[in-house]
C-alpha cells in the first residue's frame, strides 16, 4: 500500500477572551451593603432601603436606617424607634402599632424577636409577624431555648412571685425538662441560657448542669463527685440574685462564682480556693464568601481596578473598592458606590478578520472585528474602540445582532501597514478596548498573521550585447489594483558588483536599462518597486556576458542619465526592503571643445 503524507498545519485564530464585567448596582448611592442572594442595602439622601439584583426597589428608601440581616430579617428604624422588620427579599412587617422596644439583644435569632411594651415580654415570629407572651422577662434565644420568667401561679402575679419556663424555638411553647420525681417547674430560682447544648439550672438552690440532648440533670460539686452531697455547689438565696457586670453577669453562691456573657451564657466558673475555669462560648460566625475578586492598587495613580482569577478585568477606572463577595465588588466611582459582578464563567470573545490571517495590499488591508457576548448583554450600551494607531474602526459599519445564545457586535476596520512586514506570515497583534455600560474592559490583545502581498509580476522581455554595452527591457505588471485604483510606485533598477547602470521609462510598463563595466561573466542587477507608503520588493535577474568586450575599456565611458532615473536600494532576493533617502541623479559630463589655430 502507498503511504499517504498530510501536510497538517497549524490554525491559529485570529481572537482573544475577556471575562465578563456589568454593573449590578449603578454607582449612584451613598452606601452600600451586600446581603448576599442577590440583595442589598442602598441609602440615598439619608434614607435606607433593599434593591434586588435587577435593582428594583424591594423596600421603599423611606427609613432612617436598617440593621445588619440575622436570619434573613433586617429590623427597620424611624426616629430612632424600631418600628418593624423585613425579610431580605422586601416582606415588610410594621408593628409600630404595639409600640414594642428591642430587649438585650436587637436581632432575630432562631426565628424569633425579644422585645417588650407596657403589656409584658414578648416574642415576635419571623415568619408571621405575630407574638409570643407575654412574660415577666424574655431571654433572647440560643440554640433553639429561651429562658423566661412566669409567675408561679396566679396568686403571685400581682406579689411578684415569679419562676423560670424554657421556650422551645421549634414550637413557641414551654419545653418538657426532664427535672426527676424531686422538682417541678416552680422550683426553679435560676436558668441560663444554653450554651455548647447544657443550661444552668438552680434547683431548691441546688446548682445543676441540665443536658438538652439527653434530657439529664446533673449535680454541680467542688470536688466533682456528685455522689458527695457536702460538695454540691449551693445558691446563698432564693430566688438567685444576678448581678449586672460591665461584659454580662455574675452570680455569687457559698463556694464561689459563676460569670455570664450578655446572653445569660456561662463563660466561668471558679470554686473558693481553686483557680478559676473559663468556658468558651459558640460564636456566631458570619463569614463571607470566598471570592476570586481582587482589588488592583497602580502605582502613580489613586484610581484601583478589579481583577479575576489573578485576570485584570477592569482597568484603573475606581476611587475605592470597598469589599468583594463570591463574584460581586462593591466599588466607588465619580463619589457613589455601586456594585459590580464578574462572572469568571462567560466570557466576551474578539474575533479579528473572521479568524483569518491579514495580508496587506497597497498601504492599508480591509477587515473586521467583533465582539461575540453572553446574550443577557446590551448591546446598545456597549462601543468598541481600537488601541493601535495603526488600526481605524470604521463607526457607521456598527451591526448588531441579538440571538438566544449571543449578542454580537461587529465593525469594519482598517488596518496601516505595519513598519515591519515582508512576503512571508509572521505574528503580530492589535488591540481594542471594549467600554460596556460606563465600565472600560481591560485592552483585549488580538493575535494574527500578517504578510505583505506582492502585486507585481516583473519579467525581462529582452537583452542585447551590443559590444560592451547590456541592454534589458523590463515589463512589469500590477496584477492587484483589485478596488481599480492606480497607486503610485517608485521603480528603481541597479546593477550589482560595481556596474554601472542607467535605466529609463518607455510606457508605463515598459523599462529599458543599459549596463556596462562589468568585470565578471554575469551581470547581476534587482528590478526594486516601491508603493508610496509601502515597503520595497526586489527582483533579482542575472544575464551571461561572457566575450561580450572589455570592461576596463567601458568604465571609462557613461552613459546618458535622465530624470526617470531612481536611487539605489540594497538588493535582498525574495525579501521587502526598507526605502533608503533618494541619491541626486548623475550629472553629465560637459563636453570640451579644442579650436586649432589654421
């Protein structure tokens, strides 16, 4: 069998990608705070409210402030009263009506608000808006209990008389406590908030570890051992008296003293004679996504950009960029701030010439550049502006074109030649910006092929020796001018190893040069076209003149020159050439006279 050869070349398109920027907030607010989903917290004239990601206004800019979200719930304020709250997507509850005030703590937690009005403690459901109570006091909820004071029975509500329940965030009523045979709810005189799944329960003015997960109650000791009854750790009265410390609270029984935070949670315990035990408690964590954002700092300029997976995105266009979460930054332009979001995801991608290479005709090559976008993109808020001075985008050829999976957006362009180009593809680029919606991209670098395309076809008609004298006519034909055009070019014919050689124009395509003085059996010389503004193509011809007479003898005669007569250009055989300055043409030599006397 024969062996087949493919001869593969590599296709190298002519495009380049750029991540994919866009306003999701325009900058034209004072403040900003990302929610996360898609969310935010804009004020404007000192007036707060809630956009969404289209930036529609889901509360209203007509409060004094809002609080950070816990729970997905941001608690509203007018004249420095909380008059309700709402959910991060814009479900507003008013209770101004009951006139509530915040407790210790002013947020949801589990679901659940801790206020109080002239009526008593209450709690307010999240998701209804409705209210639990009232009570003699409300604790804030930790990790789904709540401790609240009850009075003991009816008898005691106007003597003060008072006990401890356990609200269960699941169900917004008392929790069962597994308290034994020994105790009921009444013998309760101290609960704390839970804290690690355990509460602290003084029992009878017995101190207790109540265990939530297993329902059990455990016997605090100095010792340890809970079977030693001379060891359990006892409250000096009854009801427990809780004293208001400057970080939360404390209470002082027979063998020491227990520390709270503001929560009511133990954070220490420490027994007369022996070295204080501090507990830590679970913090809330509120940690922001991970973000392939990074701001850009610019030496020499106050203005910061934005970059994506270690890309520069967004060029020095920014006066701050405050903070950036998941695909989003919050920036300041021009004294707002908005938000910008950078999907690493899509891309805008550059196609110059179709992909093609780009050869160059004459001074300039036709071509085009496009921009093919993600199809959610707006095509009538973005321009493309080119770089390269070399490179002219040609702005009443603007196309636009919107289908469900692209927007794309497309010129005509013209491109210079460049200093530096020659017969063969060689590598280069060229550069263009694209500006989407008051955002500049940073520049997209384009890479291509380009080549110069030799429009001429140059032939030697004819030669002649005529004794030590080469005569060549030269025909040389424009096979380009494809737009009709006539185009200027500089001919110019020189002869090699010291030849002497003047040549002159026939027609427009005809030349004819005279050579002479040669010393070698072949005459070499380049036919050189240079186009204005281009660079010079030399053709290179040789002819044998073996016995055609003397040298010697010919140099020391010259030809006639004439105006058509064209500097010199370095020959280099199949290459393009720069254009060297124009020599002054050859003077002739004046002719003398001699008059003999008769």
């Amino acid at each position: 069998m024969k062996k087949i050869l493919l001869s593969i070349a590599l296709f190298i398109p002519a495009f380049a990608c750029a991540q994919v920027a866009k306003w999701v907030i325009h900058p034209s607010y004072d403040h900003i705070r990302m929610l996360g989903d898609g969310y935010y917290i804009v004020s404007q004239n000192d007036k707060y409210g809630i956009l969404d990601a289209t930036e529609k206004e889901i509360v209203p800019l007509q409060y004094d402030s809002i609080s950070p979200f816990n729970s997905h719930m941001g608690l509203l304020f007018n004249d420095g009263k909380c008059i309700g709250y709402t959910s991060d997507k814009g479900e507003v509850h008013d209770f101004s009506v009951h006139h509530y005030k915040l407790g210790s703590m002013s947020r949801f937690s589990d679901g659940y608000l801790a206020v109080y009005n002239p009526t008593g403690y209450w709690y307010v459901r999240a998701e209804d808006g409705s209210a639990v109570g009232p009570y003699a006091y409300a604790s804030p909820f930790c990790e789904g209990y709540a401790w609240v004071r009850v009075p003991k029975s009816m008898k005691h509500i106007f003597d003060g008389g008072y006990t401890y329940d356990v609200i269960s965030a699941k169900t917004g009523q008392p929790a069962e406590l597994a308290l034994g045979e020994d105790f009921d709810k009444e013998d309760i005189d101290f609960v704390s908030s839970p804290s690690n799944g355990k509460s602290i329960i003084v029992l009878k003015k017995r101190f207790y570890e109540y265990d939530y997960k297993t329902a059990t109650l455990t016997p605090l000791s100095t010792d340890g051992d809970i079977e030693n009854k001379k060891s359990r750790v006892m409250a000096n009265e009854r009801p427990v008296k809780v004293n208001t410390e400057e970080k939360g609270y404390s209470i002082i029984f027979k063998q020491g003293m227990m520390t709270f935070d503001h929560l009511m949670r133990l954070t220490g315990i420490g027994y007369t004679g022996q070295p204080s035990r501090q507990i830590a408690v679970p913090q809330d964590e509120v940690t922001d996504p991970q973000s392939s954002i990074k701001a850009i700092v610019y030496n020499g300029t106050d203005l910061m950009g934005l970059q994506c997976e270690g890309k520069e995105v967004l060029p020095a266009q920014f006066e701050d960029v405050v903070k950036v979460w998941d695909n989003e930054a919050q920036v300041k332009q021009k004294g707002k701030y908005g938000v910008v979001n950078i999907d690493p995801k899509a891309t805008c991608r550059f196609v110059l010439n179709e992909g093609l290479d780009i050869g160059f005709e004459h001074k300039t090559a036709k071509s085009s550049i496009k921009v093919v976008c993600p199809p959610y993109m707006t095509l009538s808020l973005m321009t493309l502006s080119s770089e390269d001075d070399n490179c002219v985008i040609n702005i009443d050829t603007r196309r636009e074109n919107v289908n469900v999976e692209t927007a794309v957006l497309s010129y005509e362009t013209t491109l210079n030649i460049p200093e530096e180009i020659g017969l063969e593809r060689t590598p280069s680029t060229v550069k263009f910006s694209l500006n989407y919606d008051g955002l500049k991209f940073s520049p997209a670098i384009i890479p291509y092929k380009k080549w110069y395309i030799n429009n001429y076809a140059v032939q030697m008609l004819s030669h002649q020796i005529g004794g030590s004298v080469l005569t060549a006519e030269i025909i040389i034909r424009n096979t380009g001018q494809r737009d009709g055009m006539n185009y200027f070019r500089d001919v110019n014919i020189e002869a090699e190893d010291s030849v002497i050689c003047t040549f002159s124009k026939m027609t427009e395509e005809l030349y004819s040069a005279r050579m002479f003085g040669w010393s070698h059996s072949t005459v070499r010389f380049n036919v050189d076209i240079t186009e204005d503004g281009c660079p010079t193509i030399s053709y290179p011809f040789e002819v044998n003149v073996r016995g055609g007479g003397s040298g010697n003898a010919l140099k020391e005669k010259e030809a006639d020159t004439t105006e058509d007569q064209k500097p010199a250009i370095v020959n280099a055989t199949g290459k393009v050439k720069k254009r060297s300055k124009a020599k002054p043409a050859a003077k002739k030599d004046e002719k003398k006279v001699l008059f003999v006397p008769k």
